[in-house]
C-alpha cells in the first residue's frame, strides 16, 4: 500500500506540475502528497523573486497551516496582511 500511495502521489505531481503549471498547482500537488518542506521550498523561491504577490504568501500560509505550524502560519499571515493591507476570508477559514 505504502509504495503505490508514494507512485500515485508522485504521478500526480508531475500531471499537475508541467512546465505550464502554475506555483498554486504544484504546491496542491505537494500537498496532497504531504510533501510539506518542498511546497514551502517553492514559496520561498517563489517569494524572493516576487515579494509583491501577496497570493504566493497566502498559499504559505495555507501550507504552514497543513503542516500544523498555527504560530509561523499566524506570523506569515500578518506579512501578508501588511502587504495587502486587507484580511483573506478564504485564508482565515482554511
């Protein structure tokens, strides 16, 4: 069981993150394959080259979230906050 549930996680992560593939793909992907650490490798990268996308740090959070990080998650949201200067009711109910 254990080997065909990490075949069928790993398929899906390459079907999902292609080339074409956006970062919210990719990073659902891992998700779903509980790959936490390179979901937020991705966001990080993601980030430091494009720290206006307030999206990209509102997916951090949902990882950080899933990963059980409520404190690091907490403090990620209030940068994204500052940032957009608005609360994210979809982010707040994940």
């Amino acid at each position: 069981m254990g080997f065909l549930y990490h075949f069928l996680c790993f398929f899906l992560f390459i079907f999902n993150c292609g080339p074409g593939a956006g970062i919210e793909k990719k990073v659902d992907a891992l998700l779903k394959a509980e790959d936490y650490n390179s979901a937020l490798e991705i966001l990080n990268e993601s980030i430091k080259k494009s720290p206006e996308k307030p999206s990209l740090r509102a997916l951090k959070v949902k990882v950080l979230a899933e990963m059980g990080d409520v404190i690091t998650a907490t403090e990620e949201y209030l940068k994204f906050y500052n940032f957009a200067e608005k609360h994210s009711p979809k982010i707040l109910h994940e």
